[in-house]
C-alpha cells in the first residue's frame, strides 16, 4: 500500500452535475444503475486525461454505456478496482449497470444489512463500494435516486432529499424515487430500507417554514427516541440562535441502526445513526450517553451546514466539517447544560487521548500531510484538536467577530468544497486580525509545551511571566516553528481574591495573552502584592503547560480561583503530584506512603454547600490509569494502578463519614430527568460511595446492593454494579449475573454488561474474556459488541499487560480475525499496541513482538498503515 499526499491534490479532470441511481433491492444480489451527467471540468488542464471512476473489489460491473452505445470491453479497462475509459467526449451521460452484495458486506461500507434492514455508510470513501463513481469531496452532484423493493418486506424506502413518487410496479414490487436539490458529494448519499417504524414531528423555523421530522428505528425500539427528537429540535433552535443557520430541506429524518462502524452519519436530510447514540429510556441509559446521545443528535445536525452546504475540498481537509462541527456541538452543549463541568470533560478527554495520540507512533497534524487509508485519520487530532484550533479563533477574535467570520464562511463558500485555508481567511477578513502565523496550528503535529517563571517586585508593584514554547518532533516533522497562543490567565492574592492589575495599559482581573515567540516576556504593573497566577483559563490552548506550584498554590486555586475550569485543574495537578510520588515508590519497591496535604484539600471540597456537586465529582475523581500513562515518560500499568488504588483507599479512610453523608445529601428524588442539577448530584453520590465502599465500611457494602436492586433508572443500577466490581464487593458475581438476566433483551444494555464483565481484574480475566466471546450475548459482526467487550479488556490492566505478553497476544489474535471482515474495526483495536514504545522494558518487547507478528500477515491497508507506523 502507499500513500497519497496533500501537495499533490489536483482539480478533478471530470465533474458530475446529475446523478441518476437505481436500486433493486436485494439481500444477496443489488442491481445498480447509475446515469452520470458528466462534463470535462473547465478549471482543470488536463484535458484529454481518460476517465477514471473508483470502484471496488466488491462491486461486479455488468455494462457500461457512453450516451446510450454500449461500450465493448475493449473500449475500458478495469484496472485496480478502477475502470478507465479512454476516449471520452466534453459532455456524455455514463450509465453503469453493476452488482453488489449487501448480505456479503462485511466491512459495512457502501450497502450493507443490518438486522432486517438495508442501510448505507459512505464516508469518506464508501460509495465506491456501490457503484464506479468519481468518489471524491470536490465533485459535486444533484442526486435523484429510484430505490426499488418488496413493499410487504421493506415498506420504508428513504434517501437524501425529498420523495417525489412512489408507485407500485407490474411486478409487485414497489418503486419510490427520492430527489436531494442540494448539490453534494457522494459520501454524503444515503439508503436505507427495512420494515421500520417511525416517530413524528414538525419543526417550524426562524423563516416560519414548517419542517417534517422523522426518526426511523425497528419496532421494538421505537418507544426510546423521544429524547434524540427533542435534543434535534434543541439543535434546530440553537443553530439558528447562536450561527443564524436555518435547515434548508422540508424534511430531517434519523434512522437507527444496529450494525455501524462510528457513531453516526451526517448524510443529507438522512443521517444514519448507531442505536447506541440515539436511543435513550431511563431505565436502560445512563447520564453519560443521555448527554452523548444529545451531543450526536446536534453534531450530525449542525453538519448540515458545516460540512454538507460547505463541504471538503479533500480528505486532508476533514477538520474543516469536523474540528469546526465538534466546536459547535461543545459550544451547544455548554449552552444546554454546565459551560464548566462540559469544558473539565472535553479537555480531560483530550488531554488523555488526543495528547497520547499526538505523542505517538501515529501522530499527525490536524490538517495531515499524506495518508495510506483515510479511515484512519478519523482521529482524536483531527476532530478534538481541531475543535481547539477553532475555540482559539474563536478566543483570539471574541464572539462577535467570530460570528462575523462564520457568516462570511457560509456565504462565500455555500454549495463549495473547500479547505482549512478558506475557513482561516473568512475569519481573518471578516475580523481584520492576522491569523498567519496561527495557521501553523494547522499544519504541525505535536502538543506543544509551554515552561512558565514568573518574578514580582514589590517596590515598582510590577510582575512578570516570561512565556517559553516548544513543541517535541514527531514522525516527519523533526523542528517546528513557533506557535500563536492564546494564553487566558488572571492572578490571585494569597486570601484567593483576584487582583485588578495592568497589562499593556489594559486594568482588568483577566487578560489574553498572545504568545507568538519561542520565548516572552509580558509585564503587569500595579500589582499590590505576590500574586498565585491563575494560568490557561478554559483551557484556552491545547497544551502542556508547566510553573513550579508548590501544593500551598494549588490549594488555594482550588479552593478560590475565579476560574471554575482552573479550580478543578488545580485539583488534578495536586492529585498527579502525590501519585507521580507514589508511581515512583512503587516501581521502586518501596512502602507506599503519601507527602501531600490533598486529603485535607478534598474534605474541604465536600463541605463546600457552594460548590455544583458535578463540579466536587470531577474533582475528586482520581486522575485515570490512561492520563498518567500519557504523563508517564515510561509506562509501569501496575505501579500506576497500584499507586491510584493506594490513595483512593487513603482518601476514602480519611473521609469516610464525609462520604457516607455525600451519599445521603445527594440523593435524587422525582421522576429521573437527564438535566444537569440531577446528573450533578447522580455523579457526586455515586462517586461517594465508590470511596464509601473502599473505606470498608460494611454499611457500604448493604447500601451498593441496596441501590442496585432499588434504582429506577440506569445511571444509579450500573454504578452500584461498577462500584461492587471493581472494588471487591462479596457479592460482585451475583449482581452481574443478575444484571444479565434482567436486561438480556436490550442489546444496549447488553453491552455495557460485557464491557464490564471483561475490565473486570480477576487471575484468570483472559479466560473470563475468552469465554465471553463464546456467549451468546457477543457477535463478532457487531461493532458495538467487538467495542464493548475488547475495549473493556484493553482497560483491565492485570489482563492486558500480564508480564508473559498473553493479553497482547490475545487482542492481536483477535486484530487478525477482524481484519478479514472489517479493517475499520480491527485499525482501530490496535491502539493500545501503538504504546509499545513507552512500556516499561518487559512489556515493551511481547508488545513489539504481535505488532511484528500482525505485520506478517496479509493486511488491510487500515491496519497496515498503522502497524507499520508504529514498527517504524
Ligand atoms: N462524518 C462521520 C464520520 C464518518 C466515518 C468515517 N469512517 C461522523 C461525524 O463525524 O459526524
Ligand atoms: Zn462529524
């Protein structure tokens, strides 16, 4: 396999303006018939280059004709899955006939089945796989397609745009024909077809115009989409609010499947969505996906207009829809629920995963330079840290003048395909500021690190911070330039009051500054006293930024600092202080034992009435196995789960009462509701009594079994059920057997049993884990199960890192298994592998050793490209 690079994108030699499909439905064998109204592009030089349409292995060509003469096999190729004509006119209508197999489709791309329905994933490069087609962002159609089935089989037949007929055929069968007037690429056409049933409701727009909403799911699941159908409506209204975005269709419809790669599909008019992030009840979701699924509902909507009506370019251009639509479903949910308990959560998740991912063997810049597989650069970079590059626009214009740039971006580029260097310039002409050298956070991989000193004069009242950056090489970018940052900060006086002071003759008690050098210094005057500064407010960089806090600074910070997302940073670097200690006494082989004053930090934290208790939740909970492995500059996963198991024990003897009181203080009352007063006090009452039963207090263990049998609703049943799992309850087995038996019938629930049952550390975990994949409840076609129980392994450290290698040895078995059905799948399973570099010495090798075995097989281009990044 090799790679394909950004510098080398030329315009398309060819464009589509219509096309024309039909669909004859069928499990095992799908006739395709498309008409492609093409014309040579002007904008192109090359133009005598034959005709080359992407096709792929699965897809059988019948007859291809040029404006009605059939083409005799000597007049094309078929060469590399891709079928080239020669001698073509400047304008021709191309119509192919070929053939695929739905029920064969394994890799679920292009048309595939899922339970008893037909349904479609086309991006990035899936369309392919249904029909030879010029399969690349920056050709543009009008799509009319005719979809033709046994109405008594599959009565709902839907694709993009509005229905314009349906009429029963001579032979039974039904024929209904679809036609989206918005031009767009092919990855964003969508089918699906089963026996579905349907949820509706109207949505009136900002211009008064009424729009059909429907949400499509089988039967027996159709009584849980109320929640995604309100959040859409919520998305509507928001988009309109906050962007003047109206939807531009008469009809938004979702459809759920139960086989999907990803989470969902932004296909015009038609999103696809995996059922895991769009159905939701109480009894059977929990606080976590009721958000999720809310998040995903708008992401796909906001979609519409940022990424469909404006589109990409080329694939290397994926951040533009993507950093840009994760900033507005972010932005979205703030505005829904708490702007900082979801900020703590966005940058926790990206400072575990993204920087990992950043560090690592796959590293890549959020606009990449060159790929193998495009599947692959579906990655925490391209979408979080994107969504961080457009939050730092957003931070370095201000609200109003974004809002004028995105303006100014819809309207220049609305029906185009488009690149990151188009998003910049709308925003840098419509707020007149230079975003230059800003743009280098496009094109350079790597978190950037900035070192902090600081000094104070207390006669001229003047404080200084001297600013240094760098950011470390990464695989093809050995040195890197300087980065413009926009560093949020404030200062505090030693009672945590925040000090007014000047800075470039600007008073305030928070400033902007903008890094752009490899080293600055800024100079505030007026300072009356020593300030604690309060740095990196919000986040407002996706960096590692470091200044000598003693544990006197960071208390008061988390005790006072104005800045909620700083107060729970505060906390955290308290908490990774005292288990990087313990980290070390453990590798050592030395008694553990603590040398901070964080216990007296956190108790203070629990009495605070003040405080939101989601907020005293996020706080409290220890920093994750995944983020100090990230922090870690080598990987020892037992030490690590030692040294966090030690200081939870600590924390949950010193404050035992607190806990058992936080408990009973928080307690829900009333019909369950997914907002976020309930879900604050559902997470800081279960996070207390996973420290009330590690206290040993057998009250604990009544009350864990006590709110598994009682709850009403998901979120409290599944976190008594982790609580007894993960911390030893006497009675762990029975409830997971329980468990099972009263939710076997939910596939959702299902999964998150499994997922469980597998992290779960016990001696013999890998036979535990090796059974499950034998019980009927997994099935190794399902994504979401391979998901649910491979990944719940990948966290059960005991398992997974066994010093003989068998844990990596089994999820490489199972990588090579996967890659025959789904490369998709099996690409993204490797990534715990990809660490193999900062593992501990012993681990190091057997890691390194099943990627080599891996890479001696015959591989995917997905898991090649990633295996063999990683050996390199
Ligand atoms: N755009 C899709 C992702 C497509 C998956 C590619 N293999 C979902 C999203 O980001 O909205
Ligand atoms: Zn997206």
């Amino acid at each position: 396999p090799s790679a394909i690079y950004l510098k080398d994108y030329k315009v398309p030699p060819f464009l589509i303006d219509k096309t024309e499909l039909t669909f004859e439905l069928d499990e095992a064998t799908t006739v395709v018939t498309s008409k492609l109204h093409m014309r040579r592009n002007p904008d192109s030089t090359e133009n005598t280059a034959p005709l080359v349409l992407d096709g792929g292995e699965d897809v059988k060509l019948v007859a291809v004709a040029m404006d009605d003469y059939v083409l005799p096999s000597g007049e094309y190729q078929l060469v590399d899955n891709q079928l080239i004509i020669t001698a073509t006119a400047d304008n021709f209508v191309l119509t192919c006939e070929t053939l695929i197999e739905p029920q064969n489709n394994t890799r679920l791309e292009g048309l595939y089945r899922s339970s008893s329905m037909f349904c479609t994933q086309c991006e990035a490069e899936g369309f392919r796989h249904i029909t030879y087609y010029l399969d690349r962002p920056d050709v543009m159609s009008v799509f009319t397609t005719r979809i033709i089935a046994d109405a008594t089989k599959y009565p709902v037949m839907l694709s993009n745009g509005n229905e314009i007929s349906r009429e029963l055929q001579e032979d039974g069968k039904t024929s209904v024909v679809w036609h989206d007037p918005f031009p767009k690429p092919a990855y964003l056409f969508a089918l699906v077809s089963g026996n579905l049933e349907v949820k509706n409701d109207t949505f009136v727009t900002q211009s008064q115009r009424e729009v059909k909403l429907q949400i499509f799911t089988e039967a027996h699941n159709i009584d849980k989409v109320d929640y995604a159908m309100e959040a859409l409506k919520r998305s509507m209204r928001w988009d309109e609010d906050v962007y003047g975005r109206e939807y531009d269709l008469d009809i938004f419809m979702i459809v759920a499947v139960d086989d999907f790669n990803m989470g969902a599909m932004e296909n015009k008019g038609l999103n696809i969505f995996n059922s895991s992030c769009l159905l939701a009840s109480p009894e059977t979701t929990t606080d976590d996906t009721y958000l999720r699924v809310e998040a995903i509902v708008a992401h796909e909507y906001f979609h519409n207009w940022s990424g469909n009506r404006v589109t990409c370019r080329d694939w290397f251009q994926l951040s533009l829809k993507e950093g840009f639509t994760v900033f507005r479903d972010q932005s979205f949910s703030a505005d829904m629920h708490s702007d900082t308990v979801k900020r703590v959560e966005d940058v926790s998740f990206l400072k575990t995963a993204q920087f990992a991912e950043d560090a690592g063997p796959m590293a890549h810049p959020v606009r990449p330079a060159s790929f193998i597989e495009i599947s692959n650069f579906y990655t925490l970079t391209v979408y979080e840290k994107g969504a961080e590059i457009v939050r730092m626009i957003h931070t370095l214009l201000g609200a109003e003048n974004f809002r004028k740039g995105s303006d100014l971006y819809f309207e220049r580029h609305d029906g185009q395909a488009v690149t990151c260097d188009d998003f910049v310039a709308a925003m840098q002409d419509a707020s007149g500021v230079d975003l230059t050298q800003f743009k280098r956070w496009y094109s350079q991989a790597g978190t950037p690190q900035i070192r902090v000193t600081d000094e104070y004069d207390a006669q001229s009242q003047t404080y200084q911070l001297t600013l240094q950056q760098e950011t470390p090489a990464t695989p093809g970018q050995p040195t890197k330039l300087p980065l413009h940052i926009p560093v949020r900060l404030g200062l505090i006086d030693e009672s945590g009051n925040a000090l007014s002071v000047s800075s470039s003759g600007h008073v305030s008690d928070e400033h902007l500054l903008e890094l752009t050098e490899a080293e600055q210094v800024f100079e505030f005057t007026q300072v009356a006293t020593k300030p604690v500064p309060s740095l990196l407010r919000g986040f407002s960089a996706p960096v590692k930024l470091s200044y000598d806090y003693s544990s006197a600074d960071l208390l008061l910070l988390l005790s006072s600092d104005q800045d909620g997302f700083n107060r729970w940073n505060a906390g955290q670097q308290l908490a990774v202080n005292e288990l990087n200690t313990l980290i070390e006494q453990a590798v050592a082989g030395e008694t553990l034992s603590l040398t901070s004053n964080l216990v007296e930090g956190f108790k203070s934290l629990l009495q605070d009435a003040s405080l939101d208790p989601a907020m005293v939740a996020l706080i409290l909970n220890l920093p994750s196995q995944a983020y100090l492995s990230e922090l870690a500059q080598v990987i020892h996963p037992n030490a690590i789960k030692q040294a966090r198991q030690y200081l939870k024990k600590q924390i949950a003897e010193s404050l035992q009462a607190d806990f058992a009181q936080a408990y009973q203080q928080h307690q829900v009352t009333g019909q369950y509701q997914a907002e976020a007063k309930d879900i604050a006090s559902r997470s800081l009452k279960n996070l207390a009594l996973s420290y009330w039963l590690e206290s040993g207090d057998d009250a604990a263990k009544q009350v864990v079994v006590a709110q598994f049998e009682s709850a009403d609703n998901m979120t409290d049943q599944f976190a008594a059920l982790s609580i007894a799992v993960h911390h030893g309850h006497d009675k762990a087995d029975d409830l997971l057997d329980a468990f099972y038996q009263q939710w076997q019938n939910e596939p959702l629930v299902v999964n998150k049993w499994l997922m469980l049952s597998a992290s779960r550390e016990q001696e013999d975990a890998i036979a535990k884990v090796t059974a499950l994949m034998e019980h009927e409840a997994f099935d190794l076609k399902n994504p979401n199960k391979v998901r649910s129980l491979l990944g719940g392994f990948g966290q059960n450290i005991a398992a997974f890192h066994q010093v003989d290698g068998s844990g990596y040895q089994f999820l490489a078995d199972q990588i090579l298994v996967l890659d025959k059905r789904n490369p998709q799948i099996a690409s993204r399973l490797c990534t715990p592998l990809t660490r193999w570099k900062k593992m501990a010495p012993e681990l190091s090798v057997k890691m390194k050793a099943e990627l080599e075995r891996i890479m001696a097989n015959e591989l995917s281009k997905d898991v090649y490209e990633v295996i063999s990044k990683s050996l390199a």
